[in-house]
C-alpha cells in the first residue's frame, strides 16, 4: 500500500519532502549525509523557512533515490514554492483579525511609509498587545514587498548585540548562498556579528566595532534596495548596553526611505537612567525615533476579542466578571477566552488566569507539556535541535510533538526557534515545578545551548557552579573578543557572585579584577572600582601582600579615568613600595593622577622612577606605560623635543610588547603635537586612523578621546558639521559616568564651536559645565581651557571685561610657564583690546606669540599675532601691525585652515580701517565673510 496522499489541494513543498523522507525510512542527518547537505537546511526546507533552490531539489532526488513519479511530485512541489513567492501580488499569511487598535495600525501604515524619524516604538506593559502590533506590521509591510527582519532579546544569556544581529542571522539562515553573497557584497567586518557569513566573505584582518556596525547598516541597506526593509525589535527592556549601541547607529547610519525601525519594550521594566531609556532619548533628540505607549482595550473591544477568543457565547455574567478581570489586557483576554472555548462556561475567574493557563496545559499530551516546560525554565527562543536534544527527542519526531500546542496558541515558532507565546504561561508552569525537578531541566538546557551565557545561566540554576563559572568565563572573553565589554562586565560580575557562593576566595578576587577591567573598559569607573575593592578586601583577608599593592595601583588609576585624582593619589599613599613588581604600576597609577591634577613636573620625575623599576624589573610594558606618561607631561611643560622621543619610545615599546591601549595614547600624542605645531592635515590622517584603532580596541574612554580629537581637528580644516557630529559623538560615548577629561574636552569642542556660529547661550553653558567639572576635579588646566572660550564668547556678546577678569587669576603659577596659559593668553589679550586697553592687549598678545613659538604652537602664535596686530593699529603703529597681520596670515594659509584664515582676514580689515586703507578693509572683511558664512552653514545644514 502506498503512502496517503491528502486530497485537500496541492501540498507544500516541505509537506512532500518530509513525506517522502520518512516512505525513505531516512531521518533527516542521514538525508543530508546522503545529499551532500546540512541537517539544519533539510530542516529549514520541510518546515518552510526556506525556498528549495534548482540544484538542492536535485541533491534531494539523488539523496532520496526518488522513482519517477515521487520526483517528477517534488519538482512540481518545489516550482509551486517559487511561483508563490514570485508572484506579482506577495504571499501575505493572513493573521488573526486584529480587534480594536485602529489608531495604532493606522499609525503603522503610515510609518511604513514615511521617510522621515525611521523608528517607531510601541511600549507598554505585560500582555498589553505590543507583539501582536509587531506581528501585524510585519504582515503590512509584506503586502508591501518590503523584506521583514525580526529579532528580539531574551531576558538571559541573549547575544551582545541582541536584537539587531538576532534579526540580521534571520534573514542569514533563510536566504540562498546567491542572494547572500549579492548583498554582502562591500559588507566586511560582517563576520565578526554574524560568524554564519564568514564563508561568504573574502579574508581580511581583524575588524573594527565602527565597521562592524558600518558593515550592518550596509548589509540592511543593500536588503532594502529594492522594495525597502521594515527591521522588528521585540523585548527591548532586556537589550544590554552593547545591542543598544549597535541599534543606534543602525538608526543614525540607515536611509528613512529605505529602511523601517518598529521596536517595542515593557516600559515597566525600563528604569529611567537605564540604557534603553538613555539611548531613545538620546534618539529623540536627533529626531530620529517616534513613541507610541499603548492603552488597554476599550470595553466593546474587549468584548470583541473575548468572544472571538472563546469561539462561543459566553454567559453575560461570565463575561462581565472576565473583563474585569482582564482589566483590558489583550493577553488575559485571549487566554481566558481559550479556556471558556475549551467548554467551562462556569469559569471560576478567582482562580483568575492561573487557573485558564493550567486548565488549558491539563489538556495537552504529556510529551507536549515536558517539551513547554523545558521552554517555560528556558525563558528564551530556542533553537529546535537545541530543544530536541533537552527534551530527549529525535528532532524529526519534534514537530509532532509541538502540534498539539501549537494548535492551543501557546508556541511562537520562527526560523531563529520555538518559544512560549506568553510569559505568562512560563510563571505558571514554573511555579508548579519542585526544586529538583527544575535543577534537572536547567542542567538538560545547559548541556543543548551553544551560547555560553545562556549555558551558565542554566548550569548556576542547575547547582553545577563549576561547569557555571567555566561556561561564564568563556562567555566573557568571547563578548570582550567583540569588544561588548558592557556584556563581558556582565557575565564576570555574575561570574564573582557565583564563585562568592561556592569558590575559594582567590578566584573571587581574579575574577572580581578582570571584572573591573571590563568595566573600565566601559566607562563605568564607579562600578569598575567598587569590583576592585572587592578584590582588594578578599587580598587583604588572605595576607597577599603583593597582590594588595597591584590592586591598589590599578585602584589609582581608575580614579584617574574617573577623574578624582586627588582620591587616586591619596589611595596609592596607603601602599608602601618595595623593590617589587607592583612597584611599577603603583609609580604610574601616581603618574597619571599627578598628570590629571596639573602637576606636571612631579609626574614626569615619577615616570623617570616607573621607567627604572621596569627596566630593572624586564617589564616592557611598564617601561612604555612610563615613556608615555612622561611624554604627555613633557609636552605640557613646553619640551617637545623630550615629549616627541618618549611618545616615540612609548609606541614602539608597546607595539613589541602587545599592548595596544598605550600604543594608541602614544600615537595620539604624537599626534597633538603636530596639529598645534600646525601640521593639520597630517594630524587629521594621523587622528582618523587612531580612531580605527580605537574602534578596534573598544575601551570607551580611549574612544570618546579619539572622536573628540577627530572633532578638533575638523574645525580647523573648515568642516563644522563632522566637528560637532563627533563632538556630540564623544559626549555619548564619555555617559553619565566617564571621566570629566573625556566630557571636558568634547563639551569644550562644542562650546566653541556654537559660540563661533553665534549659538551664545548653549555655548556658555557647556563650558560653564566644564569650568565646573575642573574645579571638582582639580585640574586647573581644565578651567583655563574653558574660560579661555568663555572669554571669546563674553568679547562677541559685549562683555570683554568679565572676559578678562575669567582669565587674569589663572595665568601661570610661580615659576612656571604653562603650556595652557600660553594658549590661553591670546584670548586674554583680545579681551583686553576689546575692553578699551590697547596698551596691554600688546603686552599680552606679545608674549602670547613668543612663548607660543618657544614651543611650537602655531595655532596660539597665529591668534596672538592676529590680535597683536589689531592692538597695533589701535596705537597707530601701522607698520608694526600690517606685520603682525601679514605674518598671522602665512601661518594660516601655511596650516591650511579657513577658520584660522577667516580669523586673519577679519583682522586684517580692522587693521586696514585703522591705518586708512578702506579699499583693503572691504577687500578683507568680504573674504572673511565668506568663509564665515560657508563655516556656518556647515553647521547649519
């Protein structure tokens, strides 16, 4: 007898393979062993996710050994596949009639297709109906031929950069090798969030975070080329710090025409300073993100849904008593609805949901309810041979076994897994699950799951603390290699808590050290120190002496980042310093708060002490981390010859000896040094490429610093609008808990830059807000730099005295000629023309010019004689001013600046007015003008 064939219509190309896979007596491992092909992709063919390619249906028949008539079925099949999706109207799969929510699915069909904010966020509570809204736009803009790509987070162990990479390894596993390659095409850096294409592209080196995520935004705008992409986010709340920086630049990177953003979170679980609300108000003020929090139903609606949940009238009684209880919530309303269709009229609503979820569980095979049990203890998505493998089935009889619930509408099945429809239904069934019974499940889960986080979430709940912290340590290091170190501090700070319960202590304090240096590495310096400390008490409790005086070093120099020095200084004090390794980490933490508070002096004799223990002691490292430090501070005290040597020993050390993050420091040194020498072009090569590198390296301090300096370095070069992008970049990157240097200098960046383009008040108030931060920080150089910007603001608005008054208590202390009143004096000296005081302001802008030249600042030599000039010719010295004037503007044009040259040339007319040259004086200030105006609608635009 052959095998049944259904009468019922043409079936669909799965139903026929999977038919003649088991007449075969084949599973499908032993089918894809037979044709050459992965068990995932036969898999993916039977339950539709994937189109069955010409060559595949071949490599199927061979496999299969097909006669002629079960071939000539599959082929049939296989063209009726493509056919559907071909067609001039799309294969839509009807969903069930939204009920009520008019006002939202209109608001989705408009921003479908709109062009303007490419994001909309839909937000409520537990069961108020967001993935349903989800569902039904991603319905809408299928109608539309748009491609759909759905990701969510999962509450544990998620992907760091879920849910954009969840929805992007999506379309991955469906697409064809030829679609594939056709869009990731010009997408390198790709591979390192998606590994599933790493065939696909050609070998390169190691990639940067920016051109991961430059790599993403092109893969998704090649996907949306043609009829666009709607991109649907689920679970927000439970997205980390390193999905949601992913997800934004995806939103800042992608065209609005093309490209559709529908997300959704609970926003009762999203704490107001959390990440999730950080980044939407951080997209909000670009103007790049719509909101839309969504109500209860409405009685009628409510109503409407419960009737058509249950199939059946429902007693007017029954009825009222549910909707109160449901309060409106779409998911309460529908689960109820079941459990009324399942035939109890008489529902007893106190038992209230509980008792609808258990009663429709109590109806379902054994099998089924061991299977949504292991996803009710799983709280996540999970992948179908993962989740044959916990349960102890074949995966082929998986299908089977998962009917009945998917008949019941518990299940939400994708081509990314299986999950529960309802977190509700997960409480209840855990609830009624005995500790033994659930710590047998974790540990089954745990054994299935790839992800490492999620295997170490599984195997702590399952009482296996050592296989949790191993899988928690790999879980760690992999989102460090990706540089997710909000992830990485994750998974570690788990790590410390779990080896707290059930390790010795010294793992505790290992662990809790790579725990601070994540996070670090994050820019979350309070907490990176609270994990220090923690390390430091277990070192102290188990007489470690050495160990205590590292952590106390590395202590120091967190305090430095955080910008306390004072604190950092007064904690390295504690440690006494023998001839020992640690002697070298402590002599630099000192080095650096010396560094952060101004002294500059004192930290280069301590670097000279920091580079003797380390060559005493073979420690390259150290000997860089010294010749840096030492370097940085030399160039603040005027000596770019010593500077300049010990940079370039510094990067050459650390180049030998792997450590990239002093590499970078060095390099960037270097780099300062030759735009104020006024070698800008050079310089901006030299800062865009240190930002590579910095991308790559992902410490979030080092980074803010790289984008900032690419800021600077843009104003200079004329290009305003990348200045202030990177500006605010920067400040996005620094957060709420970074380091006041790393705030400090991306607010003084754009504090001058708005009071260049008239924006006076927001000016004022970013530099104001630095003055501040250098007093709590101490760090007097800080204050100069933004009162120095102050002042030129004060001269533009008519107050050149408080301008000058801001700047006469910081000139240099005794003894002294600092590097930064040097660049502050020219400011001085206009103020001081400006106040009616030509006499001073060329005193003052006399010894701006020598001293800048001393040390080879030819940004501050060019203002100082500008000015010089203009105080010139208000004395009536027309030679000495048309020469000061004449020489400033060689320096610009020699720099290639137009801000510089616009400077120049508006002083040069006012130079020319004075000496009575009016022809001259238009001449100059037109030029000027224009450059100014071109300035300006950088910005502008």
């Amino acid at each position: 007898m052959g095998v049944p064939v259904s009468d019922a219509g043409p079936q669909s190309f799965g139903t026929v393979l999977t038919r003649l896979r088991r007449a075969a007596g084949l599973t499908q491992e032993e089918l894809a062993e037979r044709a050459g092909l992965s068990a995932r992709g036969i898999g993916n063919l039977e339950r539709g996710v994937r189109r069955p390619r010409r060559f595949t249906v071949q490599l199927l028949v061979d496999g299969l050994a097909l006669a002629e008539p079960d071939r000539d079925e599959l082929v049939a099949a296989s063209r009726r596949a493509h056919q559907d999706s071909d067609a001039g109207e799309p294969s839509v799969v009807p969903g069930p009639h939204l009920v009520g929510r008019g006002e939202e699915r209109a608001l989705i069909e408009a921003h479908l297709g709109a062009s303007d904010s490419p994001m909309l966020l839909l937000t409520g509570q537990t069961g108020i109906g967001k993935t349903r809204l989800l569902a039904e736009a991603a319905r809408l803009a299928q109608a539309r031929r748009m491609t759909v790509l759905s990701g969510a987070c999962q509450r544990f162990g998620g992907e760091p950069y879920a849910p954009v990479v969840d929805a992007l390894a999506g379309y991955v596993r469906g697409a064809s090798p030829l679609a594939l390659r056709r869009h990731l095409n010009d997408c390198a850096g790709l591979e390192r969030l998606l590994p599933e294409v790493g065939g696909e592209l050609a070998p390169g080196p190691s990639r940067t975070r920016r051109l991961m995520f430059g790599a993403a935004a092109r893969f998704v705008g090649s996907l949306a080329a043609r009829h666009g992409v709607l991109l649907v986010l689920d679970d927000l709340q439970w997205a980390g710090a390193d999905g949601l920086t992913l997800l934004a630049s995806l939103v800042r990177a992608v065209r609005p025409d093309r490209v559709r953003i529908l997300a959704a979170y609970r926003d009762t679980e999203v704490p107001p300073s959390g990440p999730v609300a950080e980044t939407v108000l951080d997209l909000a003020r670009l103007h790049l993100v719509t909101h839309r929090p969504l109500s209860p139903l409405a009685e009628p609606d409510a109503a409407t849904l419960l009737r058509r949940s249950a199939g059946v009238d429902v007693r007017d009684d029954v009825r009222e008593r549910v909707l109160r209880l449901a309060g409106g919530l779409p998911l309460f309303l529908v689960q109820l609805g079941h459990a009324l269709g399942g035939g109890d009229t008489v529902l007893s609503v106190p038992w209230g949901l509980t008792h609808a979820v258990r009663q429709q569980l109590g109806a379902l095979p054994t099998a089924t309810v061991e299977v949504l049990t292991l996803l009710a203890v799983g709280q996540r998505r999970l992948d179908v041979d993962a989740l044959a493998t916990a349960a102890g089935l074949d995966p082929d009889d998986l299908p089977d076994v998962l009917a009945p619930a998917h008949a019941a509408r518990l299940l939400d099945e994708t081509s990314a897994g299986v999950r529960l429809t309802h977190e509700l239904v997960a409480e209840v069934i855990n609830a009624d699950l005995n500790p033994g019974h659930r710590h047998l499940l974790h540990r089954r889960l745990a054994d299935a799951l790839r992800p490492a986080g999620a295997a170490a979430y599984h195997y702590t709940h399952a009482q296996d603390p050592e296989r949790a912290a191993q899988t928690l340590r790999r879980a760690a290091e992999q989102a460090a290699r990706q540089a997710a170190h909000d992830t990485a501090a994750r998974y570690l700070g788990d790590l410390v808590d779990l080896l707290d319960r059930a390790g010795p202590q010294s793992a505790v304090a290992e662990a809790a050290e790579e725990w601070a240096g994540e996070l670090a590495a994050a820019g979350r310096y309070d907490a990176a120190l609270a994990a220090a400390e923690r390390a430091l008490l277990v070192y102290r409790k188990e007489g470690d002496d050495e160990r205590q005086r590292l952590v106390i070093a590395r202590i120091g120099y967190l305090h430095y980042q955080r910008g306390t020095p004072r604190e950092g200084l007064a904690r390295i004090a504690t440690a006494d310093q023998p001839e020992s390794g640690a002697a070298v980490q402590l002599h630099l933490a000192r080095a650096a708060n010396l560094y952060q508070s101004t002294r500059y002096q004192d930290a280069v004799e301590t670097c000279t002490a920091a580079i003797a223990a380390a060559t005493a002691a073979g420690d390259e490292r150290g000997i860089a981390g010294g010749h840096l430090r030492r370097g940085l501070a030399a160039r603040l005290l005027g000596d770019n010859r010593v500077a300049l040597a010990d940079l370039h020993a510094a990067a050459s050390t650390a180049e030998l000896c792997g450590d990239r993050n002093t590499v970078l420091r060095a390099l960037t040194g270097i780099a300062v040094l030759h735009h104020y020498r006024g070698e800008l072009s050079r310089a901006d090569r030299q800062f865009t490429r240190i930002l590579q590198l910095a991308e790559e390296l992902g410490d979030r301090e080092v980074l803010s610093r790289a984008v900032c300096n690419v800021g600077a370095s843009a104003v200079y070069l004329g290009h305003w609008r990348l200045a202030l992008r990177r500006f605010e970049q920067a400040l996005d990157l620094a957060g709420a808990d970074s380091s006041p240097m790393c705030a400090s200098m991306a607010l003084i960046g754009r504090g001058s830059l708005l009071s260049a383009c008239g924006r006076h008040d927001e000016a004022r108030a970013d530099l104001l807000t630095v003055v501040r931060l250098g007093v709590d920080s101490d760090n007097i150089d800080l204050v100069r730099n933004a009162s120095a910007q102050l002042a030129e603001t004060d001269v533009r608005l008519g107050r050149p005295d408080e301008g000058a008054a801001r700047l006469l208590p910081l000139l240099d202390r005794p003894g002294l000629h600092e590097w930064q009143v040097t660049d502050s004096l020219p400011f001085l000296a206009q103020a001081q023309l400006a106040a009616g005081d030509p006499d001073a302001a060329t005193r003052t802008a006399a010894e701006a010019a020598g001293r800048a030249q001393d040390i080879e600042h030819a940004i501050a030599r060019t203002d100082a004689l500008r000015v010089h000039g203009m105080a010139a010719a208000e004395l009536g010295e027309t030679s000495v001013a048309t020469a000061s004037v004449r020489e400033a503007l060689s320096l610009a044009n020699a720099t290639g600046s137009p801000y510089l040259e616009a400077r120049v040339r508006s002083a040069w007319a006012t130079v020319a007015r004075r000496c009575g040259d009016p022809d001259r004086a238009a001449h100059e200030q037109e030029l000027a003008d224009g450059l100014f105006v071109a300035l300006r609608q950088e910005v502008m635009a």
